[in-house]
C-alpha cells in the first residue's frame, strides 16, 4: 500500500479521484487538502462519502506532504501548481498534476495562452501523461502532467493519423462537446441549473486552452507544426466528451485502409476501443469509465475523414488518467483500479 | 379569416403548426388529420389542448379539403406529400408541405438520397419556403415547400458568404446539434428517455438527407455546385438546433469586414438575429420563436470563419416558418402570429 | 394603453413578467428597475430580448414610479417590498407585489415565518390576490398580494373541500414538487447545474414559509383555522409545479361526488381545467400558460382523497396571475394577453 | 468462483446485475438468457459491454441451466417467474427472482393485485429477500424474492417505527418519486424523451402494485394488518428513488427520541446510512451504489414523523439487492463487490 494525497480536493476532479482511489487495491489516501474547506468533513461537501470515510480538509503543505507520501496528485487551477512543485519535492515524492501547468514544453505557447510560468526548469522534466503515447517516458519521471479532458479525447481520436502523408494536416478541425462538469464545481450564472439546462452553446470559440495542447501533441507524431480548429460546446448534461474531428484526404482512401491504421495503432491499449465499423461513440457508453470510445467514418463526397471520440470528461478525461499513471509509475498493471463496467444508464 | 387544414397533426411539428395557427388572429383551424388516430380527440394525443381545443381527427381526404379549405399544410413523412398533392388540387387551394418532397429541385438529387418521387411536373412549381432568401418567388407560388430544420439554420448562417470569390467553397462542414424533438414523436430505442438523456452522439455521419437540400441552396447562390460536409448530432434536449459552421478564406479578412456582409444581407429580416461582436448564440434565447440567432468568429490561426446559429427546430425550423410563408402568401405582415418574445427559461 | 413598471426585474418572475406584459394588448412597459444592473440593457440579461427590447434598468424609485405608472410591479426579495409601499404611492398607482409581504394578514404570523413587517397598516388594505377566490375584492383595492407559487397551486386544489363537514381538516399533507426556475436566478451550489441535475431531494420540510399562506386562505374557506404539513421537492427541470395533496374523509364518498364539488366550484372559471376522471395532470401541459389543471383520485383502501395540481410557477405561480390581477383590476377580460396554448415539448 | 445465469438480462435491471457480477470476486457469469435477441452478442444491445464481454443471449431453458449453475437470477415479466420456478429446479440451483411473484406471501392479495400464481406451494419456501430485515431466513432457502424499488425504500424508511405504539398506524402515506428506469427498456409513449423529459406526474395513483407488498412487510413487524397510502411518480432523471413518508404520532415525541429508534435498529447495517439530524437524503448522494439513505424530521404543529429516504433504484432496488442476497446465501460478506463509493456527479 502506497499513501497518497490529493491536493485541491473540493473540486469535481479531485473527488472523481479520490473515489477511484478508494477503490484502488493498493492505495491509501491519507491526505486531502483545500483552500476553503480546511477542518471539514469531506462527506459534508460530498453527501457520497457519508459512512465511507472519515477525511477530513487540511491547508496544503507540499514540503510536509512530500515527506508523508508517495504520491501527490494536484487538483488546482491553472497556474497554481507550477508555483508550488520544486526540485527538492520532485526528489522526495512523485507528483501527477491534473492541471495545465505542466502540459506544455513550450514555454513561450504556455505562456502566450495561460500566464507567466512558475518554474521553467521542471517543464522538461515533466512529462505528458497520455499513457497510450507516452508510456515509455512516463515511466521515468517524477512529474506528470496529467491531460486535459479535450485534449485526451482529440489526441486519441487522430494520434493514428498524423504521421500519413496523405493527410491534409492544414485542415484539422475538432468539434468537441462537453457535459457541465468539465465547467467545475465554482459558481458561474452559464452553469446555473436553469441556464444550462435545455440549451447548448459553443464557447471560447477559436480561443479554448486546450488548442496549443492538442497541437504540441500531435505535432510530436507528425515531425511536423500542426495548427489546427477547435470548438468546445457545452451540453446538457453531467459527464462526457464527444468529439468529432474532420481531416481531409489528399487522395482517396477505403474505411477499410483507415481501419486498419487505428487498429494497429491500438491494439494493445486496453483503454482504447475501436467501434465496429458502421458505428459510432455515444458517450452513454463510457460513462463512470476509463474507456476511449473511436469511430471512423469517411465521407467520400468530400474526401473527408471524420473520427469520432467519447470518453468520460472526470475519468479518462482526468482522475482515471491519472489513476493510470499512477500505475504506470509503480509498475503496477495499468487497469488496477481502473477495470470497471462504463455504468448505464446514468 | 382564412381556413385551414394541418394534414398530420399527430407529430410535434404538426402540433406546433396547430398551437400557432390557434394564436394567430386571421385563421380558423377547420380540420386536423392523421393516420393513426381517426375520430380522436386531439386533446386525447396532446393534453395542452385541454379546454381549449375540441378537434377531433379526421381521415385525409385532399380532395375535399381543396373544397373547404384556403390552405393545406402537410406535416407527412418523407415520400407520401408528393403522392397526395396533384395539379387539380393545387388549382384550388394553397399547399404548405412541411416535409422533404418538394425541397429539392434535382429529382434525381432527391432520389438518390429518398424514394422515387410520386410528382415530377409540381417541382417546378414548388418554391424552397426559406422566406428571408426567396421571399419573392414564394408570393408566386401554391406550393411551398417548407424548409427542414438543419437546413433552415445551416443555410441562414451560410448564405451571406457564398457568393464572396475569397471563401474556400470546398472546405465547408457543418457541425450540427439539435434536441430531441427533430426525431419526431415516434417510438425508437434511441429516443426512449433513458437512452437519450445524459448522453450525446453524432448519427447519420455522412449520409444525413439534408445535405443535398443545404448544397441545392447554397448552389444557387454561389453560381456554382457546392459540396459540404455536414454531421448531426443529437443532444439531450428538447428542442433547438445549434449548428456550427466552419468556412476557410482564401485571403485574410477581419471580423469587421464578415460583420459588415451579414448586416447588409439581413438588414431587414425582422427574424435574423445578428450577435453583438464577440457573442455567440445559444439554444435557450431563441425557444418558443421564429428568430434565428447568428454569431460570427474569425480563427486567425487557420484563416476560418466560424459562424454560429440557433434556431427553434419546431418554429423557425418548421411551424413558424410554415406560419411566415403562409402571412407572405397571402400578404399579410411576415410576422403575423409569430412576433413572441422567445420562453426562458424553457 | 396603460404603463408599467416592474421594480426588480433581474429575476425569473420579473423577467416572464417582462415577457407577458410585452405580448399583452393594452400594456406598455416604460420602466424596469434593479439593484445590480442599473444602466445595463436588458437584453444583456437576458439574450432573448435581443432585437426585441431596448429598455435599459433603472434605479428604483418608487415616489417617480408612482407619478409615471399605472401599475407598479414587484418583484423583490420578501422583505423589501413592505419597506417601499407607502400609503401615499398606493393614492398614486395601484401595485402588485409579487412577493410575500402582504400575502399574510396576521402580522404575527407574517412576522414568524419571515422578519419584522415594514408597513402594518397597509396589510388590511391588501387583498390575497388568487384570482379565481378573491377576485370581488381584487377588483376594489390598490395593492394586491399575488400568491405565491406552491400556494396557488395547493389552494386551488384543496379549497372546494374546505368547507365540507366530511373532510379530516387535521389530515391534510401536500407533497409539492417544483422545477428550479422556483430557486430564482441567484447562484448557490444546490442548484448549479451538476447537483440539481439528476437528482431529487425534499427541502425546508416541515418549514417552508409558504404553509401559513397556504393555512390562512384555506382557513378563511374552512371557517376554522387549519393546521397543515407542507412538504416541497426540488425536481431537476426548469419550469413546473406539481402539488399532491392528501385529504382523510371522515365518512366514504364517490368520485363523482367529489367531481360534482369541484365542477361546481370552478365551473366558471377559465384558468383551472379539470381533468377527466382517470386522469391526472402532468406538468408538461401547462408550461408557458396560466393554466392550473386538477386531477381527482379516492383511495377507498383508506378513505382519502388525492387531489393532483399542476401549473407553470412562472406563469399561474406568479408573472400569469400577476397580469391576471392587473386585468381584473382595469376591467379588462380576465383572460387578456394570457389565453396562450401552453407549449410542448418545452 | 461460482457460475450464475441471468435470466432476462435484456432489461435494466439485468444490466445492472450483469454489471456488478462482472465485478464480484467469487462469481463467474456463464449464461445470459432473452426471448427476443437470442444469438445476439450482449455488447451489441448494451455498448458499455464492448471488449468487455463475449456474452451471447441464449434461450432460457431452466432445467439446463439448474444442472450448470450454481445461482439462477430471474430478472422477468411479472407472472412469468413462477411458472419456470419448480421445486425440480430448487432442488439443484438457489434462485433470486427480481420480480414480484414470489414477494407477497398472501396468495390471495397477490392475485387480486397480479395475475394467477403459476406455483402456490412454492410461496411459502420464498423468503422476501429485504437483506436488513429477513437476514437469517434468507440464509435458509433457495427461493429468495428480491424486493421492489419503490417497496425497499418505503419498508426500510418505516420498518422502525411500526412496532411503537404511540405511531398511528392508519395514518400513513408514502409519497415516492422515481427516476424513469425504474419504468423499463421497453417503449412506451410516457417514457419517450421529449414526453418525460422536463415534466413530472404522478401515476398509478390508489393503484400500484408495490402497495400490498410493502404492507405486508409492515404489517409483519407491527403484528397487525396495515393499509397504507402509496403514490408513486416518474419524475425526469434516470436513477434514483426518493420516498418521503408521514406517519402520525398519537403523542408527542422528540426527534432525538425517533432519531434514538434508527440508530438502534440500523446500528449494524453496513448499507444504511442515517444522515445527521437536520440533514435529508438526495438521490445524488446514493447512485451507482447499494446505500439506502435515510433522514428523520418532525413537524410539531401536527405531530407528524416526516421520514425520507433515498436508494438506487437499480442496486439497492434491484440488482445491488440482488448480489446482496446472493452473498449471504453463500456466506460471503454482506458487502462483497457491492461496496463501492457512489458516483457523483452522474
């Protein structure tokens, strides 16, 4: 058994974590912490926890936790964590960050769409834990910058693509729809019950924070700078992710040579499932999962491939993510914890 | 005061057809029709209508109608409107199909994507219904045919562009989400509550019906075949289409400048609504209406324009604009029993 | 063309409120008033008016209202209203207070439930504006107390039993569900969008403050004083009141006596629609009307009487009836800018 | 490891007991039966099954499966149980019905309230499977019948109370809300999207079939026969179950007192879990897990106990039971692949 903490507990992801990790078979999680709540049950902010434990919110004190435990996972706001994690932590302690910080090695494209960066030097030593890509290099670090719930959900739905010549990479544009906990837990009058419900809406139109996350990504794969489209859209409704991508084809190609790209690409991911061709995502089916649901349609009319990705936003879009890299850094099979039933219907 | 007939009334569009012409101060609702439901109560089938409707179903008899009746509105599934439409009938009395037969000019377009078409020689005849484009061949006609709800809000958010030499006319998609309404009131698996509620998906991908119908009319305004990519989605929801549509420029242009082409093109459609700079439409502020809600967005990183509209799918989608082409037949004021502030929150 | 204005018209109530008077004949809505938003554009609000409004809000100033108005609106937090209502403004302008302080009559019981009253004197001078009940004396005043939403809806259920010697007075339970637009528009984490979606939950019980309303008007039918048990649900969807409410009779009675009472007592009027034995009402009927519908049930196992009510909150429960009274009080038909088709699916 | 049939597992109830088994350390799920999609791969009707489960439906042939399985879970149409269930098949496989045939003891009062029994002599060996009141019978049979969701949550909310004397027994009425699973897979208007969807209504009104059985079980601790008063609704979300219960006090009684009597009664009850005084039970708190919550009030001014309680009404109502049922007729811990955190928000 491992101790683990969770700093900035209060917030969706970070319960979403701390019940995949009391249902974790080798994880204790010993601390949670919150700016707000400090000496407050956690069942009193999250009725869930009623009879399951006994948590209780303390102040964060990194130097102190780094000391206690063998994991710490960061739940903060964007821009918080690079100001808090150190060398000295880093040498005692192994940090998995599920905030922005340290997504981005390019400090200048971090900087340009977030805020001034807290600690340079740690951004090379961080890596991007999307455990499908990176496993060999998640490995070996300290630091992991756990991904963005878009990014993991867009990244999968065209990693397999983008070293293909034949791929237009100019033309990469990713619809992507989410349910309301993506917006967080904090109180906003557009995540108000009666504002929310019933409606959809695109936001942060050309503009969304996770734009130059996909694109450093992916244009790892491709050796190549890919610019791409981005549009999140808000839906009514709790979790998911759906996101549909168009690339278009430089030369004709059969669903079937698409296919067998994706399937060779992912064929040892256990995460990762490939839909029957003819089908596609629906995120009721991934819901309460660690799961990566793709589909792939091409459109011949206009030479156009369109992937089609779901996950669940808090899972594999965050705390299962994370659970999963926790994993991989202790060597433990990658689906402990992790190997549930998507529930349904929820 | 006009009489009225609303052939297949049993449907949601139907329904909302019937719940505008009863508001509407220069018709008389005369005979409601349906397959299924003959010599019923239509407050039977629809509970509002209680004590304030005494409808009762009748069989479709056209002929009969084109005796007693001003206009035939059709609400019919695809294939049956042009097999029960004839020249003698439209001799007598005006028709307003609110279904896909006589939508699309190329019969073999149509029936490459429908059926056979049971009435060749009347699609010349029949005028596309979208009133802010052909406002004036629909003054001219007895037979409109009532656009679809994707259509209708994909068309109005693309038309000001398409005659302009520097839009990439080849690199259209359509991203489109509606609420479950636009899949009728059928039983289906899909459709049953617990299926489609907290989940989103896209369907038809690539083979959806109202493609040729958005390309026919954006064709004729371009001067030239146009082929786009368009994806539906379905969202939980009620009602409200959102669609998102994404344009690449062939040159950089400023937000200004795409601005400065809308509100010339819609200066005086009383149900267009242009967004403020830097707003974006929703589903919720247009419920209940005929508007069409638009916003418009430059993504200076790929040179695309990125337009964004929101319709009612019943109303500006079907029944209100069903209501509009009607007031322009027979010259009444465009927004005649239509002019209501949108329902919020619904 | 009389003129309004509706002071605290940030809110749900005062926003629908907005949206009748807009839609009605004989009203111009000159003034609109709010603490927070003074100088802003409505439509900035509430993207619904774009195209539609131009008002802009205000400051509240109740002694220039009085002088410029006809009718004077409120739609303020309980509490406010008694400390702005004066004995002077009421020879100037009549006024329709949404909000609790002058629904109560006994002081003592206004001021345990809720907090010190402002203007006692004026409480005998108010009338308890339920329209179908009171509408003699509603016609005579200048300050109306417009029922509260649970209120109207238990009222019009139980009173055509208050009277009868067979009913259990000490038996009476309402078990009221209402949608969330109930909460207002004020941001708080129980109904933002990810806790109040998908779950239900009973709330105040046994203390909400509209029990003593509901038991004075109940009360004053019964010619004794009436002790009842008030429980509300906060049910996830936007509009809709549902009362259940649970009668003991002290000897057996049939249906079709309890039909005769009830068809008798609202035989004239326009807004309750009693449904037909076997059938019960449905929230989804009444939406966007001022519609309160009845549906009458005899449990013989135990001799009591179900009575099931339904009504739109923001409409009968509060802005419909609001416009309701003001009809009442300019001798216009009672049913003027209300006589709506109530919306579905919505 | 044991071998189980699922014997409808079409539904949602079979689902969630397909779900959990998979996930039961001890349990190995061999075959699933259906009448209407045999041969047909289990992912194909459920798609959260996808790379998770090669199960096929096969026919249901009881006598084959008696012979191969070692629990036979009935998940099927009322009535049909107890003409597959025989003393034969007993004599070699434990079976848990999830349907009613087996829960109402009286013979009698099930066939006024169902259908005819298919197999009397067998009632009297069925042990209603309510794990926290009949624990030690259910050790000692082969017959168990799960309970109903709506009947679960009633029972446990009041069982309690009804061996006190100063409760008047003829006072009380339950009035339950449940989420729309609880209504089914199979199509029906009612349960269509955008009929449920955003409404609530009451149904079955005097009349459901979950009334003599939680009358039975009461009736069984009070020693003396109960009627009571029980009104279910559908109410627009997916799970969940939310009972509020009155009950007349014939003195009076502190709600430390009431409070003092749960406490006691469910002091050893791993899946009852009271909230603290002042505090009331949301379906949130209680989806995707086994709990039953439960809050107590009292409401002075009539003397009433106000209980409510909260369950999955797929777990603990169903499925969760179920497994629950199945681990104390096998000796495992009670809570074995049932203890997990509920999911929130979902």
């Amino acid at each position: 058994m491992i101790k683990v903490a969770v700093v900035g507990a209060s917030g969706y992801a970070g319960q979403e974590l701390i019940r995949l990790l009391y249902q974790h078979p080798n994880v204790d999680v010993s601390t949670i912490t919150s700016r707000s709540n400090i000496n407050e049950r956690y069942d009193n902010s999250y009725g869930n926890y009623l009879k399951i434990s006994d948590l209780i919110f303390s102040e964060n004190d990194m130097e102190k936790l780094s000391e206690e435990v063998d994991v710490i996972f960061l739940a903060l706001p964007h821009g918080v964590a690079s100001n808090v994690v150190t060398q000295e932590i880093l040498n005692k302690v192994k940090v998995i960050d599920l905030g922005a910080d340290f997504r981005i090695r390019d400090v200048d494209v971090y900087e340009s769409w977030y805020t001034k960066h807290g600690s340079v030097p740690l951004l090379e030593k961080a890596v991007y834990g999307l455990c499908e890509l990176n496993r060999e290099e998640i490995v070996n670090t300290n630091i992991i910058a756990n991904p963005g719930c878009y990014t993991t959900c867009s990244i999968l739905s065209l990693a397999p693509l983008m070293d293909k010549s034949y791929v237009d990479k100019k033309s990469i544009v990713i619809d992507a729809k989410s349910g309301v906990t993506g917006a967080g837990r904090g109180l906003d009058l557009s995540t108000h019950y009666t504002e929310a419900n019933e409606s959809i809406k695109a936001y942060k139109v050309a503009s969304h924070r996770h734009t130059p996350e996909i694109e450093e990504q992916l244009s790892k794969i491709a050796g190549e700078g890919i610019r791409l489209l981005f549009t999140p859209h808000l839906v009514p409704m709790n979790r998911g992710i759906l996101a549909t991508s168009y690339v278009r084809l430089k030369e004709e190609k059969s669903i079937d040579e698409i296919y067998s790209i994706y399937e060779e690409f992912y064929k040892d991911e256990y995460f990762v499932r490939l839909l029957p061709k003819g089908k596609n995502p629906e995120t009721r089916w991934v819901k309460g999962s660690n799961y990566c649901d793709i589909g792939l349609n091409i459109d011949s009319r206009t030479n156009t491939i369109i992937i089609i990705g779901a996950i669940d936003n808090l899972v594999k879009g965050a705390a299962g993510q994370a659970v999963q890299n926790m994993n991989l850094l202790f060597g433990w099979e990658e689906k402990t914890g992790l190997d549930y039933v998507p529930l349904f219907p929820i």
